[in-house]
C-alpha cells in the first residue's frame, strides 16, 4: 500500500489523465470527426464495437450519436454498436467462437462504404482486429481508438487515433472524450 496521500493520488492521476487525452493531436480528432460527418451526409451506416469498458463507451457513443447529433443534424446518424445485442453475442460466441462476435454481425448489417470504429486499450483484441480486418477487405472504412501499446489495430486501421498511455482507465477515459468531441462537433458546430 502506497503512503501517498489520497490528495496526492488525485492530483498525480488527473494530471496523467490530462496528458493522455493532450498526447492525440487535434487534428487528427479532426479528421476522424470529418469522416463520422461524412457518413452521417451521406446515409452511411457507422458500427461501433469494444470490449469491457470499451464497449460501454461504444455504447454511450452510439446513444449521443444516434440522439444528440442526428438532432442536430436534422438528419439521423444510422450508427449501430456491434456490442449491445447480448443474445447474438452469446449465440455466435457459443456456436462459432468469441472472435466472431463482432464480424459476424459486419457480414449481416455492412456494406461497402460503411464505417466501421473500434475502440480498444491494447490495440489487440482478436474480435476487433477480425472484424477491422473483414472491414477492410470488404471497402468498410475503419477508424481505431487504441492505446499506447497501438497492437494489431493501429497497423490495419485506415485511421488511427493514439492515447499515448498504457493505463486501462486513463485511455478509456480519454477515448470517451475523443468520442464526445466527435458527437459534439456535430452538435454544436453542425454535421
């Protein structure tokens, strides 16, 4: 047990997590959000898919994204999270194999032309690098949110956006931040 003050802890944690989110340079978030705008414009469907925390931040960013900025935008967002259907999830899980649970619902729902976002900390989740891979051989186009280890996503991903730490709650936290940026942009800026 570290004799850290608590304070201490804090103020040491926010200022790691205040470089994590510094460490991906604006314009390439810029970018990213230009392609989300994109195929928000041009009817396109977005997928969406994580694990663990990850997945919850797919989640919460497909709810902005599908609510807030299909608002704003006076037109909806088509945008779908690979991971909240649990019942398919488990089924391809249990009758193919966990790799599969996110390619095997980009073969049912995808198109080329669609965009396909994965978010991971270490960059090498075989299910998110399966289904980058099948996106990218299918004309999806790919965009991954991955850590500082980047791993197998930041090699095959169109775009790449870089937290530039290690730190499973730092670079979610941050990439949730990046994800609401790009909700925002729409809201406030426009789509």
């Amino acid at each position: 047990m570290s004799s850290m003050p608590l304070t201490a802890w804090i103020t040491s944690y926010v200022a790691g997590q205040s470089r994590a989110l510094e460490s991906v340079p604006a314009a390439e978030i810029a970018a990213v959000i230009d392609i989300v705008r994109r195929a928000g414009r041009d009817g396109r469907r977005i997928f969406v898919c994580g694990n663990g925390g990850s997945a919850a931040n797919a989640a919460h960013f497909v709810t902005d994204l599908g609510k807030n900025a299909s608002e704003a935008a006076g037109r909806p967002f088509r945008v779908l999270s690979l991971a909240d259907n649990v019942s398919w999830m488990t089924a391809i899980g249990n009758d193919y194999a966990y790799d599969d649970v996110f390619v095997r619902q980009l073969v049912n729902h995808s198109s080329p032309g669609d965009l396909l976002i994965v978010t991971s900390v270490s960059g090498s989740s075989p299910n998110l690098v399966k289904a980058a891979e099948f996106a990218r051989r299918e004309g999806l186009t790919t965009v991954a949110l991955v850590g500082g280890k980047r791993g197998r996503l930041a090699e095959i991903a169109d775009h790449i956006l870089v937290v530039g730490d290690t730190h499973y709650g730092r670079v979610e936290d941050a990439q949730m931040n990046i994800l609401h940026m790009i909700c925002y942009a729409v809201v406030e800026l426009g789509g």
